[in-house]
C-alpha cells in the first residue's frame, strides 16, 4: 500500500521536547556509550522499548550526509526484510513522512494508502496503519529521522509523539558526541564474533553523495570483494555492505568532514560477498566539485583486517563508556576493567587478573555460565538480563567473543525493568478493571453482581474474603457472600445497623472503612472485639455503595492476613465501589421487578389440581434460569360433566410481564368455556379471536385433551403445540399423530380433533417446548429423549405422577438455573369407569316413557344399594323425559354413573339447550328447571354429535 500522502501534525520543533526515551539517558548526561556496539545497541534498545510502549509494528532511523540526494536507513527493528529493503534509501524530496520530518523540521504522520502528491514516490509499502517520523537533528550538522510504524488506526496521541521526539533527541546527542571524538567509527573491542579475513592495502576511495556514487577503481573493488561488472557504484548499494553497528557513525563523521571541508579518518566493517567482514581504514580530506556547489569525499581506502586493536583509541573509547566493560583472556581470567566495571562490581585491584567466577559470583548461577562458555565456543554474541545477589539490581550481559578471549559488556537495566514491571502491572490491572467493568455492565440479578466482585475483585486486590450488604428497615442482609464462615455470615444477617459501627460508617455516613489489622480493627470498635476471630479475617475495606445520590448497600474486602491499604489501592477501591454500586441498584430493581413477575404467574397457575376419579394428575413449571424474565407458559385441570376431564397446557410466545397477564387471561378463557361444555374445535375459535384481539405481536401454542372414563376416549384438539406423549402400560410410548393446526393468533377456523383410545391406566403427558429444546438440543432429539425417559421410568414402575414429573425434570433439565426458557409439566395416569358402575336405557320419544324411565331408576338404584335417592331420582328424570316427550325430539337415552356421585344423563336429538326462566305464579309451566336445581348439586347441558345431553349430579349418602 502506500504511503505517499500525510500532514505534519505539531506546530513547534520536536526538539524543545524533553520527554525522556525509555531506555536511553538524557541529553547532557556523561557521556557514556557514544562509540562502539555499546551505543548501537543502546539506539537499538531505544527502538525496541519505543516500539513496545507505542504499540508499533517497527521502527527505523534515517540518515542523510549534507548535499546527498537521499536519507539511508542506519537502525531498525520489527521490520520485516521486504519493508527494510523498500525504506533503505529515501529521497529528501519524497512525500513520505521520513523526507517531511526532515524538510518541515516538525512530526508527521501518513496514514497508509493516502494518494500521492508531486513528486512523491509510488508503490512504498507499508505493513500497519501509517508511520510517525520525527525529526533528528545533530546540532549544526547532521539530519534525519526517526519513524514508528503504528498499528493502531487514526493519528498517534501527543504522548507518542513526545516518546519518538525523545529518542530523536538522545538519538542526534549520542552521533553529536561520537562526532566529537577523532578516530576510527567503531574503535575498540570490536569482537563481534565475524570472521576477519584480509591484508593491509591501500587504494584510491572517495564518496560523490550528491551524485549518490562511489569513486573507486577496479583496484578498490577487488579490496572490498566487489566485482565490477555487477556492482552498480551507488551509495545506496555501498550501504548494505557496511556493518550496521558502524553505520550510524560512519555517517555521522562524514557529514561533519563535509560541513567542516576539514580532513578526515573513518575506520569501519566492511561485509565480504562470502559473509566474512573486513576492517578498513578511509583517510582524505573534503573537496570542493569543479563547479563549487557541493563536496565530497576524496581519499585512500585501506583494508587493516588482522593489524590487531589500536589499543590507544580503545582505551578512550572504553574508559568513556557508559556501560561496564571486562576483557578476559582464553583462561577466563580478568585483563581489562573500565572505571563502570569498577563501579559495578569492584575495584579494578579486585578484578583484573582474577578468574571471571570468582570476581562476578552472580555469573557462576545455573545456566549462567553454560551461557558464557557457549558463546565462548561458537564465537557468536549473546546476551541476557542477570539480577545482582547483592542489591537486587538488573544487569543486561553482552558477551562478544573475541581472537583473545571475550569481551563482556554490563548495561544496568534497573531501571528500564522497573518501568517495565510497573507497565506490565498497571497493565495487567487495568485489563482487569476493564474485564471488571464488563462483567458488572452483564450482570442481571444481585447473586450476578456478587459473583462478578469475587471473580475479578479478589484477585485484583489479593483478598480472601467479599460481602455485599443491603439494609432493609434498619437491619442488614445479605445479597451474597464469598470466602465467609456461614456461622458468622448468619450471625450478621438481620442485626441491626447500629449494632455493627464498621458497616454503619459506611451504609449510613457512605464513607470508606479500611481497617489494616486486628489489633486497629478492637482498638476503634472494641465492642466487637471477637468479630475477627469469628470471621477468620485480619483486614477490611469496608465500601459504601452510593448509586444516584443514596447508599444502596456496602461491599466488603476481607483479607486473611494484616494488609496496609496504600493510597493508590484506597482510591481505586472507591472508585470501583461506584461501579459495584451502580450494577447492584439495577440488579435490585431486576430482582424486585423479577420476584413481581414469577410471583404473578405462580399465582395465575393453578395452586393444587383436583383429585377426580378419570386421572391422577400432577404438574410442575419451571422458570426460566436467572437473569430471564418470566415466560408464558401454563397448565390446568378443569373437572367435566360425567367423570369427564380436560387437560390443557399452553405457552404464550415471548418472555415478560405482558406475556404472563396474557396467560393468565388464556387460562381463565379456557376454564370459562370449558365449563360452558363447548366443543374443542369452538373453543379453540374463541380463544383464537381473543388472541387477535390482543394485538398482531401475540401469539401462543395450546393442548386441550378431554378424557371421558366411560368409553376411554381422549379427544385431542392443538394449536401450533407439540402433541403428548402417551405410555402404554406395557412400558411403550409414542406421540399420537395429531391435526396440524396453526398457533392461536396466527390460525383460521375450523381446527381439527383427533379422537385415541387410552387402555386403563395409561399415561398422558402435556408439556411445553422448554422441556424437551434448548439451543444444542432440536425439538425430535429432546421428544425423543422424552420417549426413552418415560419407558424407563414406566417399565421400572414410576407410577405416581409426581415422581415422574421429578424423574422428567431431572433428566431432561439438569440445570434448570441456566435454562432459557420455562418449562410447564402436566402428567396424567388413566382410570376407566368400571362397567358395574354404569347403566344405559333407550327410550321411546312418547308420553309413557317416563313411566319407563322411572320404572329403570328404581331397579337401578335398588341393585346399587341407593334406594335413598329413588325418589329425588325418579322426579329428576320424570320432568327431564317429560321435557323431551313435549319440546325435543328422539331418540332419546337415559344412563346412570355410580361414582363420586350419582349422575344422570339424558340425551336426547334436539340441539335446544333448556334454560331456566322465573315462573309467575299464575303460570302452568316453566318450574321444571327450577325443580331439579332444587333437588341436585349440579346441573347442565352439553352438545353431543347428535344433539344434546342434560346432566345432573347428585351427592351419595354419606354411608357410601
């Protein structure tokens, strides 16, 4: 992509900033580090940490001597090799930011792929969101920049930019004071573990950098290993053969041979078409071109590849570094110690001459000197970080072999560790705290709130111990508690507030109560000088909890041993105790509306079910686990005429308030016209008008089963719900084939029935889809479970429909706490009318039928033993048989069932109901009615295929 298009983005120079760069020292410290690896790997660490603390993808630095054409690429690092390659060489006049920092002598950022300008250079690539580049200005000489390529989207903050402007600034000090130093680029121990091959010769050399060429014969390449018909006689391409580690300086002192027009001396590595890298020496002076606008370099090179170390600049250089420095020879025996050696580990009268074991005791650790040796053998660098014995402090070792021994650097890194502890802390904290305060912004019920105050509070403060407390009419209670002896906790709940002063400072005043140790904690309140012994406890931070102006509870942290609560640790408690506050007043209000809510819809289901002769009924409802608001679903049992029953479940669509009124107004519909002894398939159309009524976003499923015991037949009408599952008493189970009829709401008339026969003692189970589907489980696998656990249980011989309904639960809802939806449960065990118990006669639609009809009660009920409820008995049926003969029509049945009470039937083939009128008292009729209301304990008419059936209900003498 790329990056030929940004804005400078600081009015001032970024040299008046002051910000120091994390690894390096400041401007104006001693000079220390300004030649040698020691300062190269200084910038590079510089690099790294400026990296890491910005969050970029890489870093780099650009150089460029005055009158050159372009800025070079001296440093970088996390750049991959693709990248290093396109940046290696810049043009001052590109639109990029390295070439704007250095022209505009002010921060810019580019983000990546901004179009390009005139002039810019197409294609540069870039690997993250855009690049940040400083300016870095030797005073009176050098120019370049330094670049962060950031991976964040948008432009980097000011503090970015003071943090790059930092290490510009340590940067251009650190080339100022190697300029300032005659000699060679890299004197000193070199001993970078490369081969050096080669003799001393002299060649003519120069460098032309405002034509961007090297001046050499073939005599001068052949010394560099360079062949002359494939090398190109760049500057660019003479770069990537120089050491990096010389580079930056080697730069640094031409710029000042040509600012200066002065003599010159550089010494620098040089890389070898095989890898080996040889030493050489460049003497000349600077020359003005012919036409008088720019100069260059004219002088000798000389390749110095084993002439040994120029032991005087060494010295200079070593006594000056910042770093402490140890030569050992091929014994492992101390030859050289600079005045930072000293400082750091002794005298050098202590050290030279000593075996290295002996004189650094922390390098003998396990490992340690394995490490030493190994690089020792290889003859290739290494480093690592080693924390002193003596005072704790942190020194990163640089181990550079050289043909004498090995060189060994000692950087203190104290410093930039702490820093990094301390980030990598308030790090780590501050991802808690985030993960805290989403945790909390998820938390629906009190329970939720605790629980999220345990998990990520105790870790993040190191307690052993957290309550939270609410007060409720003066006393304390608690929502949750964890890491507390349930006797104590027990002991507190329902105190009152002024028997507990600690808690009462913080629910009552709202201000913070933190309590370092015991002996503190008896000394304020020593009347509740035994509470930490009961408690287990050596150290509270007791909280308030303040939400929208009032207290709304107290949290607090316990710890088992004595803890002294530091100033940043209190202010950070009571900030977050504002966010604990906040979650737990919605979690109340939740809880509150919650309880409300199931509390409603408890009381819209049905308390207990009727014990009747036709079924043995139990049900259960389950609502949906924490944090779900209520749902729809219900269940009822509604007694029939004739031993008669109707079972019914439904679920109305959705979860809250609304849906659970709307259940509650469906049952009490249901129970009205099932008393009505309304057909289901007309029931069903009611109660679909109703649910249009209710408006376009409502909807709900419904079973409705009537088992009649005399004929065993159950009549089944649904409605978008799931069908029941029958158990035989074999132990076998199936699901009934059912007429598919849309949900209420959603349906057209006319609904289908289906009509089953059920052997006695069958099972019928109603349920909702909350029992048998959830997200991972589709609705045929959960039936099909339902099936398996039913036969199971029937073939074991469950037959109490409680216990099955606990076996159903149990099975198919593990964990009911984190179900998402309620769940209703309605589990029927069959009984039929035994057949002694029922008798049937058909009559003739003519006048002498009552006659008849009470000539069969008298025998009936003699055989029966009920000769006490012959004659209420015979005027029932005399005035019903009389009411057909005169206003229906045939033909007409009469039936008697012996049950829990005696009932009497007559059906006859008008569709007619009988209702009862008020008779005057000048009036022959209208007191039939009125007679059996008076002589039965219930009465009533229900439609049949074939007519109607008028029915009544008689209690059994109390001897039955």
């Amino acid at each position: 992509m790329s990056l030929d298009e940004g804005r400078s983005i600081g009015a001032a120079p970024v040299d008046a900033v002051d910000t120091e760069p994390p690894t390096a020292k400041r401007p104006g410290a001693p000079a220390g580090g300004t030649d040698g690896p020691g300062g190269h790997e200084l910038l590079r660490l510089g690099l790294e940490q400026t990296m890491a603390v910005l969050g970029g993808l890489g870093c780099m630095v650009h150089l460029g001597v005055l009158g050159s054409s372009g800025l070079y690429l001296v440093a970088d690092t996390g750049l991959p090799s693709a990248l290093v390659r396109a940046w290696g060489e810049v043009g001052r006049e590109e639109q990029v930011p390295p070439a704007r920092a250095v022209r505009e002598r002010t921060a810019v950022w580019m983000p990546a792929g901004a179009p390009g300008k005139a002039g810019a250079v197409p294609g540069r690539p870039s690997s993250g969101a855009g690049i940040l580049s400083v300016p870095l200005t030797v005073s009176g000489g050098l120019q370049g920049a330094v670049s962060v390529v950031t991976s964040a989207p948008g432009e980097p903050g000011a503090e970015a930019q003071r943090l790059l402007g930092a290490v510009a600034e340590w940067a251009a000090d650190w080339l100022r004071r190697s300029t300032a130093l005659p000699g060679a680029a890299d004197t000193g121990w070199y001993g970078s573990g490369e081969q050096m091959t080669g003799r001393e010769v002299m060649v003519s050399w120069g460098w032309d950098f405002a034509g961007g060429a090297v001046e050499g014969d073939r005599s001068a390449l052949g010394i560099l290993g360079l062949d002359h018909g494939t090398f190109d006689g760049r500057i660019g391409t003479w770069r990537h053969l120089v050491h990096p580690q010389d580079l930056p300086l080697l730069l640094a002192r031409m710029d000042a041979a040509i600012r200066a027009r002065s003599a010159y001396s550089l010494e620098y590595r040089q890389r070898q078409p095989d890898g080996s890298y040889r030493r050489l020496e460049a003497r000349g002076d600077a020359r003005l071109h012919a036409d008088g606008t720019s100069v260059r370099l004219i002088g000798t090179l000389r390749d110095i590849t084993g002439s040994g170390l120029d032991l005087p600049s060494a010295g200079r250089a070593l006594l000056d570094m910042s770093d402490g420095f140890l030569a050992v020879d091929r014994r492992w025996r101390i030859v050289f110690a600079n005045p930072e050696a000293e400082r750091l580990l002794g005298p050098s009268g202590h050290l030279l001459g000593r075996l290295l074991w002996e004189a650094v005791p922390d390098l003998r650790e396990p490992g340690v000197e394995n490490a030493c040796r190994q690089a020792a053998d290889d003859g290739r660098p290494a480093g690592f970080d080693l924390r002193r014995s003596t005072d704790g402090r942190w020194l990163h070792v640089r181990l550079v072999p050289v043909p004498e021994g090995l060189t060994i650097s000692f950087t203190d890194i104290t410093r930039v560790r702490r820093l990094q502890d301390q980030q990598d802390t308030a790090g780590e904290r501050t991802a808690r705290i985030a993960e805290l305060t989403r945790a909390l912004a998820t938390a629906v019920t009190g329970r939720d709130v605790v629980g999220v105050v345990g998990a990520f509070m105790l870790p993040l403060f190191g307690a052993d111990g957290v309550g939270v407390w609410v007060q409720e009419r003066g006393r304390i209670f608690a929502v949750g508690t964890f890491g507390y002896p349930a006797e104590f906790v027990k002991r507190i709940e329902g105190i009152r507030i002024e028997d507990t002063p600690p808690v009462a400072q913080a629910l009552i005043d709202c201000v913070p109560n933190f309590i370092p140790s015991p002996e503190e904690f008896i000394r304020r309140y020593p009347g509740m000088a035994d509470i930490p012994d009961a408690d287990g406890k050596k150290a509270w931070a007791m909280l308030p909890l303040v939400a929208s102006g009032h207290s709304v509870g107290c949290c607090t942290l316990a710890y088992e041993r004595p803890h002294a609560f530091t100033h940043e640790e209190r202010t950070l408690l009571t900030a977050l105790s504002g966010l604990v506050a906040q979650a737990l007043e919605r979690a109340r209000l939740y809880d509150a509306e919650h309880g409300r809510a199931q509390e409603l819809q408890r009381g819209l289901l049905p308390r207990t079910l009727p014990s009747l002769p036709a079924v043995t009924a139990a049900a259960r409802y389950l609502p949906a686990g924490e944090g779900m608001e209520v749902g729809g679903d219900w269940y009822d049992v509604i007694p029939l005429s004739a031993d008669r029953v109707a079972l019914v479940i439904g679920d109305v669509m959705g979860h809250g308030l609304s849906e659970a009124v709307t259940m509650g107004r469906l049952r009490t519909a249901v129970r009205t016209l099932a008393d009505l002894e309304l057909p289901p398939d007309e029931m069903f159309i009611h109660l679909n008008d109703m649910v249009n009524g209710l408006g376009d976003d409502f909807y709900a499923t419904c079973l409705y089963a009537v088992y009649d015991p005399t004929s065993r037949l159950c009549s089944l009408t649904t409605a978008g719900h799931p069908p029941p599952a029958v158990v035989y008493p074999d132990g076998t189970a199936h699901f009934p084939d059912l007429p598919l009829n849309p949900p209420l709401g959603a349906a057209d008339p006319p609904f289908d029935t289906a009509v089953i026969e059920l052997p006695e003692d069958s099972l019928l189970v109603l349920y909702t889809d909350g029992l048998v589907e959830s997200p991972d489980r589709a609705l045929d696998r959960g039936m099909a479970h339902l099936a398996q656990v039913l036969c199971t249980a029937e073939r074991s011989g469950t037959a109490d429909p409680k216990s099955l309904c606990d076996c159903l639960i149990a099975a198919l809802l593990p964990d009911p706490q984190r179900a998402l939806d309620d769940t209703a449960l309605l589990v029927a065990r069959t009984h039929a009318a035994a057949p002694a118990d029922l008798a049937c006669w058909q009559l003739l639609g003519e006048p002498k039928a009552a006659g008849q009809a009470r000539h069969h009660i008298r025998d009936q009920l003699d055989a029966w033993d009920l000769e006490e409820l012959a004659m209420s008995t015979e005027l029932i049926v005399s005035e019903l048989v009389g009411n057909v003969v005169r206003h229906a029509k045939g033909p007409v049945m009469l039936r008697l069932l012996r049950s829990r009470t005696l009932i009497c039937e007559l059906a006859d083939g008008s569709a007619t109901m009988p209702r009862i009128r008020r008779a005057a008292d000048t009036d022959e009729g209208g007191r039939g009615l009125q007679l059996i209301a008076a002589l039965t304990d219930r009465w009533g008419a229900r439609y049949t295929p074939s007519g109607k059936c008028i029915w009544t209900e008689q209690s059994l003498p109390t001897a039955q």
